[in-house]
C-alpha cells in the first residue's frame, strides 16, 4: 500500500474558459492506497477522510501529474483535490 497525503487547492476559473490552481494547502490527512490507479478506490477512500462535495460528479483522476502527484476533477475538469505521496 502507498500513503498519500491529501492536498486542498485554491482554484480559479470557470466551466467556460477552464480552470488553473492558483494555491495548494497541505492537509494533515493520510489515505493508504493500494491500487491509486483505481478512480473508484481513491474516491471512496477519499470520503472516508475527508468531506468531498455531494453535488460534484468525479470523472476523471488525473493520474501522476507530476512525479508522485495525482489530481481529483469534476466532471467539468476543475481540480477538486491533489494526492501527494508520502511513503510507499
């Protein structure tokens, strides 16, 4: 299993011209992952933990941004949420 850390994200934009991630605020909270390539176990291991928004639909993870990083979209592509890894 792998440890990552959750990543809250101060985003701007809109739906029309997309969106951009002006900030990121490191959280406290740690999921373990076993499968991070596993959209529906990084979303429900997610609401484990952390209190994702009822009314956004979770379409797409964009897996490995960078390195060890990974986001959480909506449906409409803003960013939601990034994962950091901490420990493998």
């Amino acid at each position: 299993m792998k440890k990552y850390r959750i990543v809250e994200l101060d985003v701007w934009g809109n739906d029309t011209d997309g969106y951009e991630i002006n900030d990121v605020f490191k959280t406290d909270i740690i999921i373990e992952l076993e499968n991070p390539y596993d959209d529906n176990e990084v979303i429900e291991k997610t609401k484990e933990y952390y209190n994702l928004p009822n009314e956004e639909l979770f379409t797409n993870i964009n897996q490995f941004v960078s390195g060890d990083i990974f986001e959480l979209e909506n449906n409409n592509g803003k960013y939601i949420l990034q994962y950091e890894l901490v420990e493998e």
